[in-house]
C-alpha cells in the first residue's frame, strides 16, 4: 500500500506524515513534489501541514494552483483517500474540495498544545476503525483554524453527518472551552459528500508513537489501511 | 573620492585612528564604498575588537568538538557518525526597536548560521529578557513581549523548526534594552559538514536568495552603539524577515550540498554581503571578485555603497565547482530560486568589487578580518561591586513563608511561561519528547536510539553582584539542567550581554564572565564551540545587568530514559542531592519579596558539579529515577512546587533540614542541587551511587497526595493545595496580557 504525501513549498510536516507512514506504520511512501502531474499510483494521499507558499495572500490559497492539485482532485473524484492536515485542509478548503474556510483563531494567536477530539463519524476511509464517540488525544499547531461555514452549508454538514471531528474536553464534552479557536460547532475535521476526502486541523502524525505523548492519532492511519485491504478483498 | 572628514567617519562609527589604520592597510585614502566596508567589518558586531582578546582564553577544544568557533556555527559528535551543529546569537538591539521583525530575523539569522554548516535544523530555543511588566513602562514592555513572542512564533513556526524551550527573565535593567538571544541546532552526518570556504581560483561565485534591497544598511554598526531616545529613527536599520524565502533557501541548499559541486556557503547576515565575501576568501587565503551589476536588486538606484552593506535578509553566497554550474543552477530552479553568479574566485587575496566593470573597492580580505583593531581595553572594578556586596539578612522584616512561595510563584520570571510557547510550536518534525516548560528541552535523534538535551540560562542579577561567579553559575545550572534531562552534556555556546566595553567598568564585568566561564567549561570538559557578544546594551547610558547565557547540549543514550522535571506517581522518596547553604544573596527571594538586590551568589564548588552531574546521567541512564529537577530561582521550595505541575496534582510530604532557620532552608539558591524522585526499590541504589561520588543525598519525603506539603525541622512551613498554587504559577505570565485585553 503506498502513501503520497504532497510537497509545496512551504510544506513544513511532509516529513512527519512520511514519518508515520513509512516507519511507524511500515507502508510504503513516497513524497511528491507539487511540480508533479501524477500521484503516481499511490493509494492513499496526504496534503501535508505547514505554510506552502508561506501562507501568503491566505492560507492554503495559492497551493490549489499548483500542477499536482489537477492530480490530486482526479485522484479524489476517482474515489481515493485524501486526507488534508492543518495546511493540507485549508488547502483543500480553498480548492473546492470541502465546503467552508478557516479563520485566524478568536484569540488571534497561534495554539500549539494536545486537545481532545471525538470522533463524530465512521464510515470515512480514515476513521473506520474508531468508533463514535471515542476521545482522541492530538495535537493542534495553527494560527487559523477556525473553521467557518454559512449557515446553510453548516446544516448541510450536520444533516449528512459530514462532521467528522470536534473538539471536546477529556471526557467527551463539547464545549466552549474546549474550543482553541473559535470553530463553528467546535469543528475539528470535516469530510466531502463521497466521504473519501477529509480535512482535520489537529495533527494525528504527531501522535503515532508512545516517546511523543500519544498514539490517537494512529486510528486514522490503521483505518485507511484497513479500509483499502476491505477494498482490495472485494476488488480481488 | 569623497572627503573624509570628522563627522563622515562619525557616521561610520570609526575612530581617527582606526582611519589611519585603514589609509595605511591601503597605502592610499579609501573611496567612499570602501569607507563603508571598513566600517561594518570592523564594527564591533563583526570584529569582536573589544572582546577578542578576552574570547581567546576560553576553551574550544575537546574530543568531540568538530568543530569549534570560526566558522558559521560549532559542531559535536554526538555518535553513530552524526553531528550537532549549534549556536546562539543575540538580536537585542533591532528587538527593542521593532520587536516582531527584529526578533524574527534574529531567529531566521541563527537558522542560516545552522544549514550553512550542511545540517538540518531541527531545535530552536531562545533566552528572553524585558522590563517588568507593571510599572511605569508596564505597557510598553508588554507590547513588546508579544511583539518579540510573536516575531519568534511568526518565523520558526512558518520555517517548520520547532521551538522547544527557552528561558524568559522579567527584570528592571532590561526595561530599556531588552535581551532576544536564539539558539539553533541541527544535525548532520559528522563528514558533511560544510565550511564558509572560498577554495580554488577561477570558480564561480553565486548569490541565491531574497533581492537586495536597502534595508538594514549599517545594521551591524547599529548593534554597536548605545541607544537613545533617537533610537526609533534607526527603524530602517532593521530588516523584514521572510520565512517562506528562508524555506526554500533551506531545502534548496540541503538539496545541493548532498551533492559534490559545493565548495563553501555563508549567509549574508551582519554586514552582508561585504562579510560573505571578505570572510570566505580570507578563510581560504583567496579572493573573491564580484561585479554588483549582477547582483538581484530590489530597488533602482542602488549604489555599489548600499548593495555591499545591505543587510536584506534570506541570502547566501556560494562557491561551487567551476563546470558544474548548471546542475548547481537547476537545484535552484526547482525550488523556484534565482541562482546569480556574481563573481570568481582569486588567487590575489583581495575583495575587489566592480559596478558595470569598473573598480569600486579593492582590499585585502585579511585588512577586513584578521587585521581588524583589536583593543585591550581598559578595565577596572566597578565601585557599586563593596557596596553591593554587603548584605545581612536579619535585617529583613519576615514573611510567611506559604505568602512568599505563592509570590514567587505567581511572579513572571517564576510563573508558567506556557502563554508563550503555546504560540510556538514546539512539535513539528515529530522529534520532541519532552515538552517545552517540562524541564530541558529534549529531542530525539530519529536515526539513532539517542536524543539530544539542550538548555540556555543565564542569570544577570549574579553576574552583577559578582560577574566570574555568576557566569560560572550560569554554566553549571545550563550543564546541570541537561544532566536533569539525563544527558552528558558536551559542548556549549556563549551569548554575552553587556553594556558599553569603552567603560572601564563595563569590561571589567565582561572579563571576569569570561574567566569564569572558561573555569567553568574547563572543570565540567564542555568545550565552547562558538557563540556571540552583544555590547552597548545601554539606553541613555543605563547598561543592564552584565548577562552572559550560556547554552548547553547533552547526549542521551537512551531516548526512552529523558527525564522531566515533574513527579511521576505517588509514593515515590523524594531525594535531595547536594547541601543547602545560607545563601540568599541575589536571590529571587530577596528580589520579589523584598526588592533587594544584594549579596554574595552562591558558591559553586566545580567538582562537586561535575560529579553531580555524573551522578544524574548515571542514575538517569540505570533507570533509577523518575524525575529530577534543578534547585535554583526560589530555592527547594519553588523546585517542589514545580515537580508537583504538570502532574495532574500529585502533591507531595517534604521536611527539610533547619540548619540555618527557615528562610535559607526554603529560598536560599545553593548551586550544584537537585531534587529527585526514586521509586522506592530503587533508593537503595540511588544512595549508593551518591555515595559513591561523594554526593549528599538525603530523604526528604514522598510524594503523594493532593497538597504541597513542607516542614523545616518539623515545624509546619507550606501547606497548600497543589491545584491552588499551580492555578498561581499557570497565570503568573497569561494574566498581564488578558488584563490587558479586557
């Protein structure tokens, strides 16, 4: 099974999602540069985090012209797993490929601590193995990530159950004070309506390995493994 | 050829006679470009003239230095054919007139200095100091922590290196010059390490980065003056960071230097691309040529004067092989960096400098680096040191003691600093293992089963009562730190902080700091390898405290064995290593509960550090101990405070000797202490290998419970809830700043 994880400029946790991929979950990975026109028959693909292109003009705003991104939606329209993680979801947001945007942080400052998510959904490639209402101990490292949507996409959200993290406190909670930054609903991660692509700000590749604090973040790793060996047994 | 008069070379920052120097290494009047020239390489910043003299008594060497300073950065090996490229450096003067940019370029500064040396930047720390942040410049120094905070957020956050750790001192003489030291390692194969080396005539020279603009112009001879209200119009002095250039620059160089086409790199930091040229060629006893016509501009206009003497930020200068220019040049491409070549090479040993073919400057590299003045400045003991020094503590009115520990605790320099590192993120490149504000900031080494300790300190309130002694204090407690962390520390790097080395005073206090750290270094076998001096930290001729910050990496072989400062569980014994004197002098104590800045610093006995911490690694590496943290600001009692945060609220049961009355048992700072947790099959062992190495270690209690409890001699002292005083600590720093956003 082979992992791409996408390169932009900018791209400053394209080595930790190989990290987890390649060493921590023993897969195959291969990084690919943003001048690429392929995806180069991956099987699974990561729009990694950090500042590509410095997050100048608007975060993840100039990525989504970059060669690859032609690549990465055929890959995604094809049905493919693509998960975007801190950048790499705002990247997805400013192409089109989830709904809604994220906001500097109500406090206007940069967060980076271990939060609590609880995992809303289970039936997307990436969370198939945790169950509904699981608390998971992951990092955030951003300074906007705090997702916005209008009012109608956000019910359209809730009633397709395409909310796939909030951020909760230790027991599961959703609150306020739970929330680092604001986020509607306390909106850690969303998916599209095909559920094959999703978007998180916290970071689950920070949290593969015990030596780091916490191994939560592994679930979305296993489940899309797992979910692409059930996909090649009822291919085969 | 301009006149050169008193009031041009005032503007210059030369002396009368450093101009005759210049006429003379010359044998003729320079032209205007070359004034300028001479007067960035030989500023202060670059030529070290006051200090160098001094710098030379300190060690360098050691088994496993690779390299030691005079280069970009210095190097250790740290096993398994692998390198720490380390350094600190200081960027006081541009942080105090725009604290977002000036500290941000400071930290995009000593992360050039790292990949310059072919590694890979992985850890950041930094050593703050600012002005109370109440008072009457309450507000102001408040604007610039945040500033300073979000500059070093701004740009290691963007540039993807982690900021582990660091320490933050809120104190009066900063008010108007407050200190932004950064320190930055990296790793690398030990036999790739890359020099700043011009070698082999005819090769070309490349510049590849950010356009040169006009900003930072006389930026390094700005950081060798004094300030004055004046200062803010020095602001075009400072220059404007940009991360994501830096990011590019970064992986483009990693990616060429893996190849064998590279034959030196320097960034153009302080006096740009004057000092690229001159230091690479007179390293290597050659010269470098460069037409300014083909250098990337920024601006129209700009003069040959402006482009030499820029100090545009994200730029360096290459040799490389000559034949190999366009696999050198594609690297570039793909990152979608311009490489331009500039110049070659030559045997003449001259920086001759061309504007469109005519020559506007030609000097000899070693005039600009190894012929700069260097002055034995005089010096003498500064009065105030007798006066100072004096100090009888029953004089003191008492306090109860429960009172002071929750002062001390809710004070900025003592409290939680996670207000600011939460802003900074200290996980990226999935190497941190302990968590910044959990003790010294431990990374793993992926590629090994190792990971590296670092730790920066200082303490300028010592220094000042007794500068050899506080430097050599601050080489202890940054070595004895590591050794909490459970590693062997190995090398060191030095910013000095002190005020204007032309007062007789000033370079007294800054030659007695290095004596004693070079002592210091010596006894405990961590070599210098490289390092910065900042002079002139005064504003309107108040200079701050003499500080010197030392910091100090370690190895542990281990990985899984780092240590934190907090407990670990209930019932483990609770261990003092070390004696507690009557040392109150300079103590923090006295600061926040008297206002008192006077004394003695503690003692420090070298060997008895040196076997201490012997002893941590030892302990730490037989899986003997569950957490250790350093006695120092605020006694024992901050130090068991701090072992209960972070924990959960595992409180704990202590009774301390009462040798000499309460208040030293609690506050006083004794050096070479450490409070340790042992669970308890492990005691016996612990004691034993204390014992061994002469080290005292005594039981002092358990941990457990939900309360921080302390007796001396059995009588009640503290008794406080764990959660209440670390609700205290956490909003000692975060609460300055929602007071001011209500």
């Amino acid at each position: 099974m082979k992992f791409a994880v996408i390169v932009f400029p900018g791209s400053n946790c394209d080595h930790d999602a190989y990290h987890a991929a390649k060493h921590v979950l023993g897969q195959d990975a291969e990084f690919i540069w943003h001048k690429e026109t392929s995806v180069k028959g991956a099987d699974v693909v990561i729009l990694p985090g950090g500042f590509s292109y410095g997050d100048y003009l608007r975060t993840g705003a100039i990525a989504q012209f970059s060669p690859v991104m032609t690549a990465v939606k055929a890959f995604a329209a094809g049905g493919g797993p693509l998960l975007g993680i801190c950048n790499g979801f705002q990247v997805l947001c400013e192409s089109r490929l989830l709904p809604g945007a994220l906001l500097r942080n109500r406090d206007l400052k940069f967060h980076c601590a271990h939060v609590h998510l609880r995992v809303e959904q289970t039936d997307t490639p990436f969370t198939m193995r945790a169950f509904r209402g699981q608390v998971l101990s992951v990092p955030i490292a951003h300074g906007e990530g705090n997702y916005f949507a209008d009012a109608q996409t956000l019910a359209e959200l809730e009633a397709s159950r395409r909310i796939v993290f909030r951020y909760c406190d230790e027991s599961g909670q959703v609150t306020d004070a739970a929330n680092p930054n604001g986020s509607l609903s306390n909106i850690a991660g969303i998916c599209n309506d095909t559920r094959n692509v999703v978007g998180l700000m916290p970071h689950p590749e920070r949290a593969c390995e015990s030596s780091l604090g916490s191994t939560d973040g592994l679930v979305l790793f296993d489940s899309v493994v797992a979910s692409l060996a059930a996909d090649g047994a009822l291919t085969a | 050829m301009s006149t050169v008069d008193a009031a041009l070379l005032d503007r210059h920052a030369l002396k009368p006679d450093e101009y005759e120097r210049i006429v003379a290494a010359l044998g003729r009047e320079p032209s205007f470009t070359e004034l300028g020239i001479f007067s960035v390489m030989w500023s202060e910043h670059c030529s070290y003239k006051s200090s160098r003299v001094h710098l030379r008594t300190l060690p360098t060497k050691g088994s496993r230095v690779l390299q030691g300073p005079g280069e970009n950065a210095g190097a250790v090996d740290i096993g398994d054919g692998m390198a720490a490229v380390f350094k600190i450096e200081s960027h006081n003067h541009p942080s105090f007139i725009e604290p977002y940019q000036g500290a941000a370029t400071g930290v995009g500064g000593i992360i050039r200095d790292i990949f310059t040396m072919g590694a890979r930047p992985v850890a950041l720390l930094n050593s703050l100091r600012f002005g109370p942040m109440d008072g009457a410049h309450g507000a102001r120094t408040r604007r610039i922590v945040e500033g300073v905070v979000a500059g070093i957020a701004g740009y290691g956050n963007s540039i993807g290196i982690p900021t582990v750790g660091g320490e933050i001192v809120f104190e009066e003489p900063y008010t108007g010059n407050p200190l932004v030291n950064v320190f930055c390692l990296g790793l690398s194969r030990a036999d790739a390490l890359v020099k700043g080396r011009a070698d082999g005539v005819g090769n070309p020279v490349y510049y590849v980065g950010a356009k040169t603009g006009r900003d930072g112009i006389h930026g390094a001879t700005m950081a060798s003056a004094e300030f004055d209200e004046k200062s803010a119009e020095k602001r075009p002095a400072v220059q404007v960071g940009d991360p994501f250039m830096e990011k590019l620059l970064l992986e483009a160089c990693l990616e060429l230097m893996k190849s064998d086409a590279l034959i030196g790199v320097q960034d153009m930091g302080a006096a740009g691309l004057t000092c690229a040229t001159s230091e690479m060629g007179a390293r290597s006893g050659s010269g470098i040529e460069i037409d300014v016509m083909h250098v990337p501009q920024r601006e129209s206009g700009m003069t040959p004067y402006e482009i030499m003497l820029s100090e545009s930020q994200e730029r360096m200068l290459l040799v490389v092989k000559k034949g190999r220019e366009r696999e050198v040049e594609e690297i570039f491409d793909k990152w979608d960096l311009h490489a331009a070549h500039v110049g070659v090479v030559t045997g003449d040993g001259l920086l001759r400098v061309k504007d469109h073919g005519s020559v506007v400057a030609e000097i000899p590299n070693t005039a600009l680096v190894d012929d700069a003045p260097v002055y034995n400045r005089p010096m003498s003991r500064p009065a105030y040191l007798d006066e100072v020094q004096q100090f009888d503590p029953s004089t003191l009115p008492r306090v109860h003691p429960q009172d002071a520990l929750l002062r001390l605790l809710s004070s900025p320099t003592i409290g939680s600093k996670r207000w600011v590192y939460r802003q900074y993120d200290h996980m990226v490149r999935t190497n941190t293992v302990v968590l910044a504000g959990m003790g010294a900031a431990v990374i793993r080494v992926k590629e090994t089963s190792r990971a590296l300790a670092m730790s920066v300190d200082g303490n300028g309130r010592y220094c000042y009562l007794d500068p050899r002694r506080g430097a050599m204090l601050a080489v202890a407690e940054a070595a004895r730190n590591v050794a909490c962390a459970g590693a062997q520390p190995i090398g060191a790097t030095n910013c000095l902080n002190f005020g204007n080395p032309e007062r007789p005073e000033i370079m007294w206090q800054f030659a007695e700091a290095v004596q004693g750290i070079g002592e210091a270094c010596r006894a405990l076998d961590v070599p210098i390898t490289g390092g910065n001096v900042s002079l002139y930290n005064e504003t309107d001729g108040k200079a701050i405290y003499p500080t010197p910050v030392l910091g100090v990496v370690g190895v542990i072989e281990d990985a899984s064995r780092a240590l934190t400062r907090a407990f670990h569980g209930s019932d483990d014994d609770i261990v003092l290593l070390g004696e507690t004197h009557e040392e109150l002098g300079g103590s923090e104590f006295l600061r926040t509960l008297h206002g008192v800045v006077r004394g003695q610093p503690p003692r420090l006995d070298l060997r008895q550090e040196r076997a201490l911490i012997d002893l941590l690694v030892g302990a730490a590496s037989a899986g003997v101990l569950q957490s250790a943290h350093d006695c120092s600001d605020g006694g024992i009692a901050v130090t068991l405070a701090e072992c209960t945060f972070d924990t959960g609220g595992i409180g704990c049961e202590v009774d301390l000797p009462p040798d000499h009355g309460v208040e030293t048992a609690l506050f006083s700072e004794s050096a070479s202490r450490v409070v340790v947790t042992a669970a308890h099959q492990d005691l016996d062992r612990l004691l034993k290998m204390a014992a061994e190495r002469g080290i005292p270690a005594r039981v002092i209690g358990r941990t457990g419970g939900t309360r921080l409890r302390i007796t001396v001699g059995g009588q009640h002292a503290i008794d406080c809830d764990v959660r209440e005083a670390e609700q205290r600590w956490s909003g000692a720093l975060a609460g300055h700043f929602q007071r001011q956003a209500s």
